[in-house]
C-alpha cells in the first residue's frame, strides 16, 4: 500500500500551515520563528529581517555543502569541524530568531531632545 502525500509530507504541510497562520499577525509568534529555522533563515525571513535572512541562509547551505563534500571525500576531520561550524550556525539561526520575533514591532526610535547631561562638583 502506498502510503498518501499527507503523510510523506506532513511535516512539511504542517511547517507551511504554521508559516502562513502566522503571518498575518502584527506580533510575531517566537516559537514559530524558531520551527522555521529548519529552513536555512527561515526564522529571519518570518520575521521580516531579510538581509540577516539571506546570510544566515547562505552561510547554512555553504557549510552543508562543505560538509558533504568533505564527507564523500572521506576527510572525517574536516567534516567534523564543518559539523560542528553547522550546528554553531543553527543555534545562532534559532536565538536570532526568538529575539527576532519578541522584538518585531518594538519601536526603536527615542526623542533625545529632553536628555541633559550635567556634572556638578560640591567642595
């Protein structure tokens, strides 16, 4: 019996639900920001931060490609090290995510106008 296209691509379904369930909401949801970093800036890219987006993104496929090459090549050391270079991405990708989204739509402008800076000295 062959099994049905939910169910071979139901992670995949549920991941683009979310994804799209959540776009329309001012206020970014942090959990879902981070489900999407299983995409390369998938995370960045929900929270509408492009250019961190495209070099997170970038930079995950490079080392996976790095990865993989030096794999066929049979160089377990240099495999290992882009492992570990991967995994060090990812955890950025997540953590950049989550603040990402707790900060999406924090307004980053301030009035200085009413700011004074004063020393007094008392002998």
């Amino acid at each position: 019996m062959k099994p049905s296209i939910f169910t071979r691509h139901s992670p995949w379904i549920i991941i683009l639900l979310l994804l799209f369930a959540g776009i329309s909401k001012a206020e970014k949801n942090a959990g879902i920001a981070m489900l999407l970093c299983v995409f390369p800036g998938g995370g960045q890219f929900y929270t509408e931060r492009y250019v961190p987006g495209v070099i997170i993104g970038a930079a995950e496929i490079a080392i996976g490609y790095y990865a993989f090459k030096y794999h066929r090549d049979e160089d377990y050391t240099r495999r290992n090290s882009m492992l570990w270079w991967g995994f060090f991405a990812f955890g950025f990708s997540l953590a950049d995510a989550y603040v990402g989204a707790k900060m999406h739509g924090f307004d980053v402008e301030s009035d200085l106008s009413g700011v004074r800076v004063g020393y007094k000295v008392r002998f």
